[in-house]
C-alpha cells in the first residue's frame, strides 16, 4: 500500500532547505487543481493524499490531512510517495501522524537536495565529454556566484540560459535571445543569487527538439524506463509532452539526432550510477537534440516522478 501525494512544489522547497515552508500562490493552486493526477499511477490498494476530499471525486481511495493519523494508527502503514522529497512534505507528514519509520531520514533528503542541485549537470556532463571524446564534446555549464560574473557571461554569449539553481517546469530559467536586454538580465540574476546562491550559465542552443530519458534508481543500479518528448515555449517553460508510442519518439529521436540511442542509454546508465550514489527512486534527464544532430545529453535531472513518465506505455 502507498500514500500519493501531488506536490509539483518541491523544487522550490529544496532551494529554500527548509521544514517550514509555504510554496507560491501559483504553484499551490496547481497542486490543487491536480491533487487527483496521481490516479495515472495508482494501483487498487493505494490511497491519494488530497487537500480537499470533498472536491476529489476518484475510483481509488483519497484521503485529507487531517485523516493521517487515524490511517496510522489503526495499523496500516501505507509508503509516502510523494511527487518529490523535500524537507517540509516530510516534516508535513510527520506532524500529520506519519510514524517516522516509514519517511525517508533527513541525511537523505539533503542529499537529494544537494543532487537536485543544477552543478550536477556539470558533473554529469564532464563524465560525458570525458566517455565520448572530442566529436560529441559539449559546452560545460558554469556556476556563477557574482553579479558581474553573471552580466559578462551574458555579454560574452548573446543567447545563453540562466538558470537557478533549483526550479522545475522552465520556470526559474531564462533564455536570454527571447527579447531580454541587461537591463532585464542584471536584476534577474541579482535576485537568484540573493535567493540560491548562485546562477548555472549554459551557452546557446540551436534547438530542434527536446527528449527525456526515464529512469528508476535502486541498489545503485540504475533502469531504463523509456523515452519522452516534450514541448516549450521559446522562454524554456514547460508546455506539454508527447503522447506518441515509444516506437514512434525512438523514430523521431533518431530522425533528429546523430548519436545512437543504444550507446546513449547506456553512457547515460553508467553516468547516473556513478554520479548519483545513494540516490533511491524515479528520475527523468533532459536532453536538447540541435540542429545537424548535435546532442545535449545533461540539460536537467529531475529526481523525481515527471510528466513524461505519464506518458509511457507503462507508467511507473
């Protein structure tokens, strides 16, 4: 038996590292309108976790907040499976009567924060550009903790994205050729490095398309899941995925790219194992195929359920 939860917020509750912690206006709605999209994987036995039960009409069991601890208490033991870990959904649950015993420690909440953390492109792509060699080497991404910094790296790279260093669905990520001048760039950046810390700069990309890898992580080793494709805005922000067969998005992917889909399920295997010790779970990686059949095998890791994994033929 498992305990679903929704929470498309969690990002912002890595950045923030904190128990406590109350997600944007925006973002909070949506959990809300789509506290039931856990119906996509549930199985017979399991019990969605939703704000409000009164407007969350579902064939599986739904159960409020407030219901935890009767839950608990009366012996079942249900696994929490949130959308993403992060410091306040545990603590959540565990104010709401969730027994500590089935909630991940915190040692490893932090060290999933510190994974989901955008520098770890960078490792993963250095591990790339050292596995492949010169022919499919690509540009490194760069971690800026300077406002200066962060304004040369924009005049020196017309075009570049800039990213914080922990968001999701394009949002905390701006491409600077979408009609964005200095004087909109400085401020933006002045903000995520008041917030975050720092600012990951990626050169520009000559996009063609963009393609997700699914994967599990347990014991170490980590399980191709599939292939998704999805769509966004100019500015980078998440719009839809595909629903195309895993036949047809192989086709595709193919179509666009030079590299070999084989060969690249297994460098991106042997990467991610190695780079993402003690990490347990679902995770996506982001890729941009570019024009004349450039890849750009690392551009996000999600270590998290994503929206492609509800496309699969078999969903996770």
């Amino acid at each position: 038996m498992r305990l679903l939860l929704f929470n498309p917020d969690t990002e912002y509750a890595l950045a923030t590292g904190a128990s406590f912690y109350t997600p944007p206006a925006r973002v909070a709605e949506l959990a809300r309108e789509l506290q039931l999209l856990p119906e996509a994987w549930a199985r017979e036995d399991d019990i969605i976790l939703v704000e409000d039960r009164t407007q969350a009409e579902s064939v599986f069991r739904t159960a409020d907040w407030g219901m935890l601890r009767d839950i608990y208490s009366c012996g079942s033991l249900p696994t929490p499976e949130p959308w993403g870990w992060n410091h306040a959904v545990r603590r959540r649950l565990l104010d709401s009567g969730v027994p500590e015993s089935v909630l991940p420690a915190v040692e490893y909440i932090d060290l999933v924060r510190n994974l989901a953390h955008r520098r770890t492109t960078i490792k993963l792509n250095e591990e790339w550009n050292a596995t492949t060699g010169e022919e499919w080497k690509v540009d490194l991404p760069v971690e800026l903790t300077d406002e200066e910094e962060c304004v040369a790296f924009y005049r020196n790279n017309p075009g570049c994205w800039m990213k914080a260093p922990w968001s999701s669905s394009g949002r905390g990520v701006v491409n600077t050729g979408a009609d964005m001048e200095e004087r909109h760039v400085r401020p933006w950046c002045r903000g995520i490095l008041r917030r975050q810390g720092s600012v990951i700069c990626e050169t520009p990309a000559d996009r063609a398309g963009d393609f997700a890898t699914e994967w599990r992580i347990e014991d170490g080793e980590a399980t191709y899941l599939g292939l998704s494709k999805f769509i966004t805005s100019n500015r980078g922000k998440y719009i839809s995925n595909s629903m195309a067969s895993q036949e047809r998005l192989e086709y595709e992917f193919c179509d666009e790219c030079a590299f070999p889909l084989e060969d690249l399920r297994r460098i991106q295997k042997e990467i991610l194992e190695e780079t993402l010790r003690g990490y347990t779970g679902l995770l996506g990686v982001d890729m941009i195929v570019e024009k004349y059949g450039k890849l750009r095998p690392f551009v996000e890791i999600n270590l998290r359920r994503t929206m492609g994994m509800l496309c699969l033929p078999r969903v996770p």
